[in-house]
C-alpha cells in the first residue's frame, strides 16, 4: 500500500470518527431535551438560563481577575516581609483565574449550543404554522432574538479573546518571581507590572459590559 493510500484511508477513519461524534453529541443532545421538556422545560427556558450561567461565570471571573490585581500590587509595592509568601498568594489568584477563564468558555460554548438547536427548532416550527398573521410574527420575533443574540454573543467573545493575552502575562509574572524572590527582580518588572494591571483593569470592564448585555438580553427574553 503506497503513501498515497495510507493517506487517503487515514483521511476517511478520522472523517468516520468525526462523523460518529457527531452524531453521539447530536444523540445526546437530543435526549436532553426530551428529558428536560418532559417535566416543562423548553429549549427557551434552557436558552434564558444558559445566559444566566454565562453572566454567573463572567462574574466569578472578574472577580478572580480582581484578586489577581490585588495580589499584583502587593508584589508591587512590596516593602519588606514574607515574599516567598506573596508569590504564594500570587500563584494561587493566578490558578483561580485560569479555572474560571475555562468556565467562561464552556458556559459561552454552551449557551451557543442551546442557542443554535432553539433556532433550528423555531425556524422548523415556523413551517408548521398555517396562520399567515402568526407565522409573521413569530418570524419576526425571531429575527428580533437572533439580531440580540448576535449583539451579546460578540461582546462575550470579545471579552473571552481578552482572556488568553492577560493570562500568559500573569503566568509570566508568576513563574519569573519564583526564579527570582528577591526585591531587585520585583523592582526591575515595576514597568510590565503595571501594564498587566491596565490589561486586567480593561478584561474586567469588558466582562462587566458582557455582564451587563446578558442582564439586558436575558430581560427580553
């Protein structure tokens, strides 16, 4: 079997295996749904708390981000005592924004998800409707939710894109303090010290503008 063929049989497994998972998540979401709308909950109600999750996460981590600063300029503005201590604390701020980082993408991921299948079912069920008045007012009501979505689901990606740049910034900080406990290599990061914290300071508005269209949409809703 020449290199060519390996190739192509490699080529079609993983389009078999990407096609099998497909259809496993589309399976399972499906048996999600069945199982929520059998004690009432429609994709709708799923759609409103999945972005009631989002803003949950968005807070969570902002908060995180926030101790993170705090830690920063305590590292700072360090004048004497437990350094070893501070890097410490420094570290675990900095663990705890990771995690909630990674909560907020799998919340955003999720709320797409259910936004996506809550469509699809709305533009199917459109179809069924055999009362023109009603058929154009549901449409319209969905174009309306669908332009907002598309408002709040660009803001949360703009706000999740923020994340990774001032994550690897605060690992930097953190990893090059613990090679280096001492009050001259503190003195010597003074400069990118200080930006991290303008990044961090400009993450957290931008989740809070998140925060704030997810209360705005979630009140349409």
């Amino acid at each position: 079997m020449n290199f060519i063929k390996i190739f192509s049989l490699c080529i079609l497994v993983c389009l078999f295996f990407s096609s099998c998972a497909r259809m496993v998540n589309k399976a399972a979401n499906k048996a999600k749904y069945s199982a929520w709308e059998m004690v009432g909950v429609e994709k709708r109600d799923l759609f409103k708390t999945e972005i009631g999750n989002v803003k949950e996460e968005q807070e969570e981590s902002g908060e995180a981000f926030k101790d993170a600063l705090t830690r920063l300029k305590e590292i700072s503005d360090f004048d004497g005592g437990d350094l070893e201590k501070q890097h410490t604390k420094l570290n675990s701020s900095y663990e705890n924004a990771q995690e909630e980082a990674a909560e907020v993408s799998a919340s955003i991921a999720k709320v797409d998800q259910v936004a996506n299948d809550l469509f699809v079912e709305w533009e199917g069920e459109l179809k069924e409707l055999t009362t023109q008045e009603y058929k154009d007012k549901s449409k319209k009501q969905l174009n309306d939710t669908k332009a907002r979505y598309k408002v709040l689901h660009a803001q949360l990606k703009n706000s999740e894109k923020k994340i990774a740049p001032v994550l690897a910034k605060l690992k930097d900080q953190v990893l090059f303090l613990k090679h280096n406990l001492n009050a001259k290599a503190i003195a010597g990061l003074k400069g990118e010290t200080a930006r991290i914290q303008t990044d961090i300071k400009s993450l957290m508005d931008e989740m809070n503008q998140s925060i704030k269209q997810a209360d705005d949409f979630i009140k349409t809703i």
